[in-house]
C-alpha cells in the first residue's frame, strides 16, 4: 500500500497571508490602544459599578419597563396612588405628609439615576473623547471618498455619453419604428376590415358570393382575433352576420333565378350549359351555408317548364292550322282536340323531341352540380387521411418519446433537462423561421411595448409554426368553409341522382296527360293498325330515349301505351274476328283461285319472312290467279276465307313485331280466332250449318275434303307461328305457347272427324246398295256397276283436293267397308267359296269392283286383297 508524503513546507508559504492579515493587525493594535481590556480596570471601579447596582435595585421595576407611559391609567395608578390625596374625613395633615413622602421618594429614585447615569458616562469619557478625535480623520476620509465617487461618475459620464447613449438611442429608434410598423399594419388591417361591407356588395353585384362569403369569413376571424376589443368595430359583426343571411337568401333568389333562365331559353338542338361558372359558385356558395333544399327549387321549376313545354307546343301547332278557329273554340285543349291524327301526332312528336332536349340539358346542368358535390366530398377524404397520417406520426413521435424517458430514466439523469435540451433547437428553429418570415418585427420589450401587443406576436408566431408543420393546412382550412359531413354529401349525390330520375317521370307525366286529354272523345281506340303501330313506335322511342338519358326506365308513360295498346288489341282482334264470321258466314266451300299476291304471301314465310308485303308503287305486272296455293312444293287447294285467314294471322304477327309489349295478348287473342275458324268451320260443314247460312241444297264431299285441305294448311303454319311468338316471349312465359298444342290437337280431331265422314258417305252408299245386292246374271251386275259409278265419283271429288297419300289411305278405308258390308250380305245369302256358280258370278262382280277402282287414278297401287270377303258357312 502506498503511503502519501507530506510535502516540505517553508516561510515562502506563508508569505501571502502575512501580506493579508498585516492590515488588519495593525487596525486591531490601533484598537487596543484606544479600548484597554477590562483587566486594566482598577478594583475601585469594580466596587463603585456594584454599588450603582445595589442602588438601581432600589428604584421599583416599573420604572425599568421599556413601554413605561404615564398616560396609562393602570401605571399612573401605580406611580401616583390616589389614596393619599384623598382629603375626605378630616385626614388633611396626614395625606399631605404622605404626599411629600411621596415627592422625596421620587426624588431620589431621580438621583440614583442621574449618579447612575454619569458614572456610566464618566467610564466612557475617554471613547467620547477618542471619538471626538477620530471625527476629523472620518471627515477627511469622507472628504476623499466623495472626490473619489465624483470623479468616478464624471468618468462613468464621459463612458456613457461616448460610448452607450448614441447607441441606446439608436435601440430606442429601432424599437420606436417596429411600434409604429405595428400600429401602422394595424390601422392598415382596421382600413381593410372597415371595407369589408363595400368589397362584399361590389362582389355581390358581380354574384361572386363564394368569395363574399370566404370575406365574411375571414373578416369575422380577424375580428375575433387581430381586432379583439376594438370599439370602433363592436357593430361590425353582428353587421356581418346579417349580412350573411342576407347573401343566403339571394343565393336562393339567384338560383331560382338561374334554374328559370336555363329551362325556360329556347329548346335548341344544343345542349350547352348556361354560365356553367356561375352555376358552380351557387353551388359552392349554397353547399357552404348548408342550403341544401336548392335541388327542391329546381324540382318545381322542371314541373313548370314541362307544363309550358306541352303548352307552347300546342299553341304553335294550333296557330299553323286555319281551319281551327281560336275565336270561337277558346280552350287550348279543344283545340287540340280538333288536330287529325297526322297532326296530332306531328305535335307529339316535336313534344317528344322538346322533352328529349329538356332531359339533356336537365342532365347537363345536374352532372355539374353533382361534380361539385363529389368534389367537396373527395376533399373530405384526403383531408381525413391527411388527419390520420398526421396522428399516426404524431404517436409515433410520442412512442420515441417514451423510449427516450426510459432511458433516460436508466441512465439517471434529470428528465426535465434533456426535455429542455431536446426541445432547445426546435424552438430556436421556429424563432429563426419566424424571423426569417417577419423582418420587421423586433423582440418585445417592457419599455415600450405593451403586454398584448406581445401576446399577438406569439400567437401569430405559433400560427406560422402550425401552418409550417402541419401539411395541407390550406386544403384542411378550405374544407372546414364546406361543414358537411359524407353523409350528408352522398345523401345530396343520391337525391340528385333521383331529381334526373324525377325529370324523365314529370316528362313522362305531362305525356301522360296530353295522351289522356286527346283521348277523351275515344280518339286513340279508333287508330288503325298503322296509326297506332306510328304512335307506339313513337312512344317506345321516347321512352327508350329518356331512359338512356336518365339512367332509369320510367313507367306511367310505358303504363299509359299498354293500357292503350290493350285497348288497341281487344279492337284489333273484334274486327278480325268479325271479319272472320262475315266471310265464314258467305263462304260457300267451293275452289277458289289463288292470287299472286297470296302465293307471294307464302313464299315470303317460306322464306322465315314472317310480316305483310309492302305495297309497291307504279304499275305492277299482272299475273293470272294459280288454281291451288303451293306451300313448300305441296298444293293446297283452299276457299277463299282461308286466304284471308292467312293474312290476318300475319297481321297479328307483324303487330307482335310493331308493339312488343302486346305480345302476350296477342298470343291469346290469336289462338281463340284460331280457335274460332275451327269451332265455326265444323259447325257450317260438318254440322251443315252452310245449308241454312249460305243456302247450299246439300253438303258435298267435295266441301268436305276442301275444309280438310283448309285445316290442314292452318296445321301447316302453326308451328311457324309458334316460332315467331316463342322468339318474342321471356322464358317465363313460355307456359302460354300450350295454346297451339291445344289448337293443333283440336285441328287434327276436326281433320279426322272429315275423314270418317267420308268414309261413313261411302260406307252408308254400301249398306243401302249391297243390302239389295243378289248372286244372279248378269255380270257385272248393276248394284257393283253402282258402286264403281259411286267411287269414281268420290275419286272425281276428292282427287284434286287431297294429297296422293290421303287419298290412298282414304280408300284403304272405305274398301275395308265396303269388304265388310260385301261379307256381311254374302254371309246373309249363304254363299261361300265353294267354286260354285254363284261363287263365280261373286268373284266376276268382284273382279269388276277392282278392276275399275284401280283404274282410277292414284290408286293403281292400292293392294285391295279382296280374299277375305269369303266365308265359309258355318
């Protein structure tokens, strides 16, 4: 272990403390000289100081208290004791020599402390007397030290008029000119505040109400803030406030204003938007003082506009007609009224094409206001993302402050320096950004600056900080001038939204109405099939138009044709069904000839055409009528009602084409005039209603099979109509298509009820002729001779009505009735095959039977098979 040496220690040491302590030694030699200890003191002063005490200790303490006052009753009583002057009882002489006792004894309570007092002063005699002496050195010293002092401040003068009091006085000067630069800026801001009213009314004559109302704004703050406590301007806020209600109700007054001047002007082709920049800062201005009941202005506007719209037009169509005459048919609507249908629907239409304008420029005015609305609602966005995006920094700044306490806590420093150290140079930046900003300015000082006037340059100092950190403070600024929530912006995008869908409902109302007004007197129900085929096109149009236009179909007009076009069918299928009866009622079932114009007719729906030939213009070329209608290399020979059937089923197809929506009725409606041809078809010819209806003496089979070739051509085109309908029906409605199953059904029983019918002629011919039939000479004998005249005369009827085909299996059947009856009589006259003579006289009339029936044309082929007419004789 290492022990530490003394150092050496010598005279040299000592040296400045001896030149230290050298002064005061000899003041304090000086001081003993004068002041001699107590020990020097003789034993007779000792002695002579306690007799002094012995004799102080007789005067009473009260006299000793340091708030001694006679004035003092309780004192005074206690001096001065009052019983010894009290003269009552004859005690006079006694009470007066106490009272001159009393008067002793103060009296040399008096001495002892005068003796008291100069004894204390004659043992302090000679301090008195140095003190005395000393006064001359003090003055001297005095003397010197106010020369000293005086030359001091004549020198600290000379300092102070060289050196500090130009320089001082250019402070003063700086400082006096940054005041008067500050109040100078403040009566510059007071100047500007006092024209606010005039700026906002020259801005208000121009309709720049955004920035009238952002001046308001900004006014209303500086006076809150910069202008605070001025009296001059105590009435100028609430002057702004009234102001401000003022602009909103002319804001209002201006866009109904503007909403009239851009519906009401002429309804060009254009579509342009009307002083778009205006419309744009009505719209700001109204979104920022929250008036948002303007989209209801503009709704009452279009309901107007759309009036005078339909108005207008008839009073234009009405005056370029002379033969209505407006003096004496005074109401507009009866004049309308007075319009043919090519008038009428002239007027429609350039209502229709008024109303499409209108929609457009409905729509270009609303896209605008819209965008404005999307607008403010997307700065709403980015400016809450910004606020995030600032929150989140700002926690993670408050998470690397924590860290940073916890270590510091670690560490053991003091938290409040390094708080104090690590916010040193943020505040010396934003003092020099604040410098840098303000060159004027200057710091504040208590000499010449009041308190307040400080105060504002911190706060506006802090504002520039604020605005200086935080990012996008103008936008977040901006946007609090628009207060509304996203709520309340997509609640506003959505009604505009409904307010164009509004527009093409109202367009479509008023249509309604000009349609039901000109339908009073049953004007619409008696169109025909081209008229209403015109307006219904018309109509769809528009109503296609207006929901290209507005985003959404609207439905009272779309209501109002289908009420007409059911109106339409129930007409249109009563005069074709009518029709039909007249010309089944005067049909007389005979051949008729084929014109051109028909066999073109079917060749066309051969060719998947499925609607009437257009008429065509100028002399056509005239072809002879054809005998039979040939339909896909098949002849049909057909009455004349049948031809017209096939026309009027093709009306119905091509008005199906014309009015979509009347698909369905027209489906219904068709099958029952289907329906009907059958149901009265059978009943003229099968049921022989012809003989009473038209007068025919008797129902031949001829009629018969000419009905059937009838029916079967109906059968033909069925599934082609099917096909057509199918293709204009919704899946969910291909229920009703079971109709033409039902009415192909019902045709084919009918066909085949004419086919027994003609088998039951023939086979009621054979019962009547072979009942009387007898196995004798000669041969062939008349009752087969008969027969075959009978079956050429069926061949001769029905050959060039029915196919080959039919007519094959037509006489298939009725030679298996005529083998039955031929067996039944050959069984009734008991004659068999037995080689006889009667049976070769059978088989002789047989052979002739075949023979002949053969012979007719299309039937060489028939395989007869005549063998099973014998039976042998039980």
């Amino acid at each position: 272990m290492c022990v530490p040496r003394n150092p050496q220690i010598s005279k040299e040491h000592f040296t400045v403390y001896q030149q230290e302590i050298s002064q005061r030694e000899k003041i304090h030699e000086r001081c003993k000289n004068i002041c001699p200890p107590k020990d020097t003191f003789d034993r007779t002063l000792l002695h002579t100081h306690d007799k002094s005490r012995t004799d102080l200790e007789q005067v009473p303490k009260i006299f000793m208290k340091p708030d001694f006052a006679l004035d003092d009753s309780l004192t005074f009583n206690s001096v001065l004791p009052w019983s010894h002057f009290n003269t009552a009882g004859g005690k006079g002489n006694r009470d007066a020599a106490s009272s001159k006792l009393l008067q002793e004894k103060l009296s040399h309570y008096l001495d002892i402390v005068e003796v008291n007092i100069a004894h204390q002063i004659s043992l302090r005699s000679e301090a008195f007397f140095h003190a005395m002496t000393s006064q001359h050195e003090l003055q001297d010293y005095l003397k010197k030290t106010s020369q000293a002092v005086k030359m001091l401040r004549d020198k600290i003068a000379q300092i102070d008029k060289v050196m500090c009091e130009g320089s001082l006085h250019i402070l003063r000067l700086a400082l006096t000119r940054n005041n008067c630069v500050k109040v100078y800026n403040k009566l510059k801001l007071m100047a500007t505040v006092h024209q606010t009213q005039p700026t906002v009314q020259v801005l208000l004559s121009t309709s720049e109400f955004v920035g009238a109302l952002d001046l308001i704004a900004t006014t209303q703050e500086v006076l809150q803030q910069e202008l605070q406590g001025i009296h001059s301007f105590r009435h100028l806020g609430s002057q702004l406030c009234e102001l401000e209600k003022l602009i909103d109700k002319m804001m209002i007054a201006e866009f109904s204003t503007y909403s009239h001047s851009d519906l009401n002007r002429p309804l060009e082709d254009d579509c342009h938007i009307l002083e778009e920049e205006r419309l744009i800062s009505l719209v700001f201005g109204l979104l920022k003082q929250r008036k948002l009941n303007f989209l209801e202005i503009y709704s009452e506007e279009m309901i107007i506009t759309a009036k005078n719209i339909i108005k207008q037009c008839v009073i234009n169509k009405v005056s370029q007609i002379e033969d209505i005459d407006t003096d004496v048919v005074l109401k507009l609507a009866d004049q309308m009224r007075m319009l043919n249908f090519p008038q009428w629907f002239d007027l429609l239409t350039d209502i229709f094409s008024k109303f499409t304008i209108f929609l457009q420029r409905v729509k270009a005015t609303l896209n605008i206001i819209h965008s404005v609305v999307l607008s403010v609602l997307d700065k709403n966005q980015r400016t809450r993302e910004l606020e995030e995006i600032s929150q989140q920094k700002n926690a993670a700044k408050d998470n690397s402050l924590d860290t940073e306490v916890a270590y510091l806590i670690h560490e053991g420093m003091f938290i409040s320096d390094a708080f104090s150290e690590s916010e040193l140079t943020p505040i010396a930046i934003d003092t020099t950004s604040q410098r840098n900003a303000s060159p004027n300015s200057e710091p504040c000082s208590s000499d010449s600056v009041s308190e307040p006037e400080c105060t504002t340059d911190s706060s506006s100092s802090k504002e520039q900080i604020s605005s200086s950190v935080t990012p996008g403070a103008v936008d977040i600024m901006v946007n609090e001038d628009v207060k509304l929530s996203d709520l309340e912006l997509g609640k506003l995008a959505n009604n505009i939204q409904e307010l164009l869908y509004s527009a093409s409902d109202i367009c479509h109302d008023r249509a309604v109405k000009f349609l039901m007004s000109r339908a009073k007197d049953g004007f619409l129900e008696k169109l025909n099939s081209t008229e209403f085929i015109s307006l219904s096109r018309l109509m769809e149009t528009f109503i296609l138009e207006t929901e290209q236009i507005c985003g959404r179909k609207s439905m009272s007009l779309l209501g109002a044709l289908q009420s007409q076009a059911n109106k339409f069918v129930n007409r249109f299928h009563e005069e074709r069904k009518t029709k039909l009866s007249l010309l089944l009622d005067n049909e007389r079932w005979k051949q008729a000839d084929v014109p051109a114009e028909f066999q073109d007719l079917v060749d066309s729906i051969s060719h998947g055409k499925i609607a009437l030939p257009e008429k065509k213009s100028g002399a056509t070329e005239e072809r002879k009528p054809a005998e039979v209608l040939t339909v896909e290399g098949q002849q049909y020979a057909v009455v004349g009602t049948v031809l017209l059937l096939i026309r009027i089923i093709l009306e119905y197809c091509q008005c199906v084409d014309n009015i979509p929506s009347v698909t369905t009725d027209m489906l219904t409606r068709l099958s029952d005039l289907l329906k009907y041809f059958n149901s009265r078809s059978c009943q003229l010819v099968l049921g022989a209603g012809a003989l009473q209806v038209v007068g025919l003496k008797t129902i031949t089979t001829k009629n018969l099979a000419l009905s059937s070739r009838c029916l079967q051509l109906i059968v033909h085109y069925i599934p082609v109509i099917r096909a057509h309908f199918e293709a204009r029906l919704q899946p969910k409605q291909y229920s009703m298509l079971r109709h033409f199953d039902h009415i192909t059904k019902d045709y084919h029983d009918h066909i085949a009820e004419i086919s027994a019918k003609l088998v039951a002629i023939m086979d009621s011919l054979f019962d009547k002729l072979l009942s009387k039939y007898e196995v004798k000479a000669p041969v062939p004998s008349a009752c087969f001779r008969n027969i075959c005249k009978q079956m050429a005369k069926m061949h001769e009827a029905i050959f060039d009505l029915l196919p080959e085909e039919q007519t094959q299996m037509l006489f298939l059947r009725i030679n298996a009735s005529y083998k039955l009856h031929l067996k039944k009589q050959l069984s009734h006259l008991n004659v068999i095959n037995d080689g006889g003579p009667q049976n070769g006289l059978v088989t002789a009339d047989v052979a002739f039977y075949t023979g002949n029936l053969q012979a007719l044309k299309g039937l060489q082929d028939l395989d007869l098979n005549m063998a099973e007419i014998w039976e042998q004789k039980r």
